[in-house]
C-alpha cells in the first residue's frame, strides 16, 4: 500500500472540482481544487505518453534485427526499464496530489497525446530515429506542462520530477540522435553512445 505525507501546496481561489472528474483521496492538503484537477490531469497525460513511448521502446527491443545488434538492443532495454521507473514516479505523484490514474492501459493508450505505431518490422536506424522523435517530444510537452504546473502549484516537489522527466527525455533524445548522426555502422558496429542511468 502506498502512503502519502501530503505536503503539496495549491493555490485556494479555484472552485472544487466536479466529483465526477476525477477519483481523489484525502491526503491532508485540503480539499481538490481546479487546480488540483488540473495538475492532476497532466500528470495523468504525461503516464499515458510514458506509457506509449515505453511500448515502443520495449517492441523494438524485442523486435530488433541485425548482425550484430546486441547495442542497440542493450540501449533499447536500459531506456525502457528507465522508462518503467518513470511511469512509478508519475503514479505515485498522481496519487499523492490526490489524483487517481483511471482506467487500465487500453485507456492510456488513448488518452495519449504520443502517438506511435510504427510497427515492428522496421530498420534498426528507423527504430531509432521513432524513438529519438518520441522522446524529443516528449521533452517539449514536458515544458509547455511544466509552465502550466508552475502557475498551479507553489510545491517545487511536483516542478522537480517533471523538470527531472524532461531532462531524461532530452538526454535520451540526445543519446539516440547521436547514434543516428553516426550512420547505421555505428547503430550495428557498437561504438555509439549509451544514455546515462538514472535513478
């Protein structure tokens, strides 16, 4: 079971938010606001964009040809088990603002705002270039939420997850770019570049 300490804190001046909007639990921060609601509500988008650039990551790793491509498919694993510790922040901060995740993963996948369905058969290099895109997006809807959070929530505890999400995009964006600026003997040869670990 979870537990959360509250601690975050929303600007008072918004109307409740319909209860039929989003599930909430009280987690000793007051009663849910629109500005709870709304934060909630991105943070949620953000799973489900996580959510689709995890099963791309993790399709193409299982999907990868070439000899060899044991790189490019070790990169492939470490991003998306990168990618699954992130999905965990976002649902336990979902859930500690009060908001729950709804729905299961066919519900993620639709409200996304990532699209991709690039299918399975494609060259390593084009794999690479879907997941270079992806992450590069992501990092950009990162900022444009963050400016929004940032009206939204005096709490830095939100702001720094999602400016500590947006930097593993774009250092993983980066990563992939790199390997691709070095033409597909480097994807397969094996001396590109691996994106950092973090925690």
């Amino acid at each position: 079971m979870l537990h959360f300490d509250g601690g975050y804190d929303f600007p008072d001046e918004h109307p409740p938010c319909a209860p039929s909007a989003q599930k909430t639990v009280s987690t000793g921060i007051g009663a849910p606001g629109a500005s709870r609601c709304e934060i909630g509500k991105i943070i949620n988008l953000l799973l489900a964009d996580e959510f689709v650039l995890y099963t791309a990551t993790r399709g193409f790793h299982w999907n990868v040809t070439g000899t060899p491509f044991a790189r490019i498919q070790e990169l492939f694993e470490e991003q998306f088990r990168q990618l699954a510790a992130r999905i965990e922040q976002l649902v336990e901060c979902s859930c500690a603002i009060g908001v729950w995740p709804g729905g299961g993963l066919g519900d993620l996948a639709k409200s996304a705002r990532l699209d991709s369905d690039p299918g399975a058969d494609l060259p390593a290099e084009d794999m690479v270039a879907e997941l270079c895109g992806l992450h590069g997006g992501l990092a950009k809807q990162l900022r444009a939420d963050i400016v929004v959070c940032s009206e939204r929530c005096r709490t830095p505890g939100i702001l720094d997850d999602l400016r500590g999400l947006m930097s593993f995009h774009e250092e993983a964006a980066g990563t992939l770019h790199a390997m691709l600026a070095g033409g597909a003997d480097v994807l397969l040869r094996g001396d590109g570049p691996m994106v950092a670990a973090r925690s």
